[in-house]
C-alpha cells in the first residue's frame, strides 16, 4: 500500500509565513475547504503570507511532488545574495543526470572539477571520482549546503533536513552507479571502440552504459587538452547517432573549461581567439586549425555532428562579451573598434546560434554599458579643448554600433560646440588667423557628415559648425577683403574658388556666400570664356593635323 494520506495521492497543505521561515497550518484533501481557510488565516493578521501547497504522490520515486496553487500576501524580494539558478530539486538519482542538475553541479563544483581536469559527466559515471570527491574535505558538503540554501528559499522547510535528503539521494545514486561498474563493463583498448559499441548496442540503458566506459576510459589522460584529443579521436562520421551524442556530451562539458580554449586555439589576441572560436563553431576554421586534433573537430562540426560543442563554443563568445571585463585593454576607442570588428567578422557566423539575442544585440549593449559618464568623461579629458574633444568623439562614433549608442555620443557632442563656454575658443584665430579656425571647422563637419548619426543629431551638429564659421567670415571680412583687393576680377574670383576648394568654408551658408562673392565679382559666362576659346580654337586645329 502506497504511503499516503487517508488513502489519497493527492492532499493540500495550508501553510503560513512568519519572518522567513514557513510552517504547516492545516492539512486538507479538498481544495476549496483549504483556499478558503487560508484565506480566513490571512485575513487574520498573524501571517505576512498564507500558500496552499498541493502535494501528490510519485509512485516511481515514492515521494511527494510540490505545487502552489494559492498565495496571499507579499512575496518576499529576493536578496542580491540568493541565487534561484542553484534551486533545483532532484526526485530520483536520474534527475541528477539532467543538463539542469549538470550545470548546477558544474557550478557547487567549480573548482575541484577544474583542478582535476574533470567535468560533471565524468563525476556522474565514474565511483572513483566521486570516491575521491568524498575524501576531498569539504567540497561535497559545502556544495550541498549552498544548493539546499538555495531550495528552502522555495520550500521552507529547515536546510539541516534539505541537506539529510539531498545526502540521501547522492548517496542512493552512487550505489546504483557502483553496483553497474561491479557487473563489468567493455574497456577501451582491450577492445576496439566500433566493438564496444556493438556490445552495448542492444542494451536498454546502451548511452549511461557507454558513458561509464568514456568516464572510465578518460581517467589515463591528465590534462584536459589529451582528454579533448582523446575523445576526438573516438568520433567517426558513421558512429550511431547515440554514440555521437554521447561522445558530443563529454566533449562539450571538457570545452566549457575557458582555459581550454587558450591551448587549443592559441591567440594571444582576445578578439582573433573570439573570430576563431566563432569559425570553429561553424566547422570554417580552416587553415587556421593550430592542431590535428581541431582540425578535426573543425570538420565534425562542419558535418553538424556535434550540436553541444557548438552550443558551447557560441557560449564562450555570449560570456566573453557580456562580462565586464575589456577585450583589448586598452582606451574606449580601441575596444569599440575591437567590438565593431567582431560584429563584421563573426555576425553571419553566429546569428543563426544566437536566436534570442544577435550578436548585434550583444554587441550594442556592450557597448551602452562602456558609454557611462565615467568612462566617456576620462576618455573626451585627454583631449585638450573643444576641438580635440569633438575630434575624440567623432573617432568613436566611427565604430559604434546601434542608433541608442550613437545618440549618446551625439549628446556628448552637442555641448562642445553649442555651449556659449566654448564659443570663444571656436571664434579664436588659430595659428595664422581666421582661416586657421575656419578650415578646423570645415574639417569637423566633413567628417560628421561622413559620419552614421541619425540625420536629426548630424543637421544640429553640422548646422552649428556652419554657423560657426559664418560668424568667423563675419569677424575677418574675410570675403570683403577679397573683394576690394587689388587684380582683376578674374584673379579675385579665382582666389575665393581656391579658398572652397582647400576647404576654407563648412557646408552650407558659410559656402552658398563664398560662392555668391565669386560670382558676383566675375559671373561664371565670363568666368569660362577664355576656356571655351581655347576648346574652340582646339577644335578648329585638330582638321589640320596641329
């Protein structure tokens, strides 16, 4: 007979909150009856939060499932500290071979796993590593604390009895493991792998059975690179799709190992080692393979044979370009470019594995989060005035990417060049006088013109240079002084077209006057009459051989 209550799978627990901790009120086989009894509890006052729990019984696993179906009150704001990513509940011993309860362990785990070379999977289908985790002091039980931690947040029940049941399901999924290793399995080496296969072929349990002889076969290699070679070696194009994935599954975990990567792809840059991973990851790495060993897999993955290898690869770039730390090291302006590199040399390579986020996306948002006043402040100050500055900006919006990321840098000019503060430095002669000043600002605008803004910021911007340089003219007389020089006609006109043509004059009004001077003093008929002449005369001679 099935251990439940009165006779039922399935009753309701009334529970209610006090401080963090949840304690069971009331026990219910009929829901209604415990809705509205938590309801009159919670309008009571006593408890900051009343739940209704709804608890059937497993028959496979002979315990109780959890489900809330009801909750009055305020739900308690998580701390900073909490981590709900650890909070994974483990019914039988073959929950802990899920890729959710792999990830956490990877996680509890981290850094014995990584001292060892070894990963989950491994830990999973091989006793002696978990002998030897068990020996290892206090990893195992400071492992097992954080992850119940972590689950009472969600049950409430004491973690001294979280722990009792998480010990007890470890221990339970060890035996079971020891107990298949006892029976005996193929080995690698006494036979040839393509008979292993066979040997297991027919077997229910065929992928644990083949993951405990990989787990055992692994234990000769010392380092993560000889285990990655190994495992590569063993992959053939016409293996079972079973035994592939089984083989793609160690393989992937080794991978996760950043460090890994570095030895497999040795670049010492950050951004070529990210270019290369991305082409390995689409089996395009080509020449570029530092190893026969990549060469290899480069190939497995352009058959598409190896889809969590993959999944890890693109993961390393996702990681790489989410955390905080540069790629280059060095000023914003050369990560941008590092970043916008990336973008044009890796997006069509990684869109199709990136579904929910685009390269692009992450690409951008890197970016937004380099674009705070702190960082954008200690890269315009090394400029040493307005100019400069703008000059600095107008770099770094060259690389930028996304129309948000560019409005910022266009906020961040608008002030050097429209505060009344930094008016007269743009009215200064410069060097050899006005035209010093007036060639800078044709200059600025010259390049934000050529620049990606949005045409809203790059008409204020530009306008305001065009301005700029009209009051300039203004203040030199500039064009008065042509005007009432001494020469011909011709000669001043030509003066003024040599002055648009070295680029004295920004876009614009300060142009249009420029012009206008010119074609007023010497109109452009009479501007190209001697040129016709000469067209003609030329004409007239070529008949007669001159």
């Amino acid at each position: 007979m099935w251990p439940t209550r009165r006779g039922q799978n399935t009753h309701y627990e009334l529970h209610g909150q006090t401080g963090a901790r949840w304690t069971v009120l009331d026990v219910f086989d009929d829901q209604k009856e415990a809705a509205a009894e938590a309801e009159k509890v919670f309008r009571s006052g006593n408890y900051r939060a009343v739940r209704v729990l709804r608890e059937r019984f497993d028959r496979d696993s002979s315990e109780f499932n959890s489900l809330e179906v009801l909750f009055f009150g305020r739900k308690s704001k998580p701390s900073k500290y909490d981590d709900d990513e650890l909070a994974v509940f483990c019914r039988k011993p073959a929950d802990l071979y899920s890729s959710e309860s792999r990830r956490v362990i990877a996680r509890l785990l981290a850094p014995v796993l990584e001292s060892w070379n070894s990963t989950p999977v491994e830990l999973l289908h091989d006793p002696d590593l978990y002998n030897r985790l068990q020996g290892a002091g206090s990893n195992l039980l400071s492992a097992v604390q954080r992850l119940a931690i972590a689950q009472v947040r969600h049950t409430g029940e004491p973690v001294t009895e979280r722990m009792r049941g998480n010990f007890a399901l470890i221990d339970k999924a060890a035996a079971e493991l020891r107990q298949v290793h006892a029976i005996g399995l193929p080995v690698i080496g006494d036979l040839r792998f393509v008979d292993v296969i066979e040997t297991l072929a027919e077997a229910k349990n065929r992928s644990f059975l083949l993951a405990c002889v990989l787990a055992v076969d692994l234990r000769q290699y010392p380092d993560g690179v000889a285990k990655v070679e190994r495992l590569i070696s063993l992959i053939r194009l016409d293996h079972p799709l079973w035994v592939l994935k089984s083989l793609d599954l160690f393989l992937s975990e080794q991978l996760t190992h950043r460090r890994l990567l570095r030895h497999l792809i040795p670049d010492e840059d950050l951004v070529t080692l990210l270019e290369h991973v991305a082409a390995l990851s689409r089996g395009m790495l080509g020449d570029a393979a530092s190893s026969t060993a990549v060469s290899m897999l480069d190939a497995f993955l352009r058959a598409r044979l190896l889809p969590a290898t993959r999944h890890v690869l693109v993961g390393h770039i996702r990681h790489e370009l989410t955390v905080s730390q540069r790629l280059t090291g060095d000023d914003l302006q050369k990560e941008f470019a590092a970043l916008a590199r990336l973008g044009s040399g890796i997006g069509d390579l990684l869109d199709v594995d990136l579904p929910d986020r685009p390269l692009v996306d992450l690409l951008e948002g890197r970016m937004r989060r380099l674009l705070n006043p702190q960082t954008l402040g200690e890269y315009i100050v090394e400029g040493r005035n307005p100019a400069d500055k703008l000059q600095r900006l107008i770099a770094l919006e060259q690389h930028c990417l996304g129309d948000a990321n560019r409005r910022l840098i266009a906020n961040y000019m608008s002030p050097l060049i429209h505060d009344g503060a930094n008016e007269a430095f743009w009215l200064e002669p410069l060097g050899a006088g006005y035209a010093g000043r007036m060639k800078l600002l044709a200059r600025l605008q010259k390049r934000l013109l050529a620049s990606n803004m949005q045409a809203l910021h790059k008409s204020k911007l530009t306008g305001q240079l065009d301005r700029l340089c009209v009051r300039l003219m203004a203040d030199s007389g500039v064009l008065k002084r042509v005007a009432h020089s001494q020469g011909a006609p011709f000669d001043k006109a030509c003066r003024l077209l040599r002055m648009i043509v070295d680029g004295h004059f920004t876009e614009g009004e300060a142009h249009q006057l420029a012009e206008a001077i010119s074609a007023a003093i010497w109109p452009i008929r009479i501007f190209l009459r001697p040129f016709f002449q000469r067209q003609k005369a030329r004409n007239v001679m070529r008949p007669l051989g001159a």
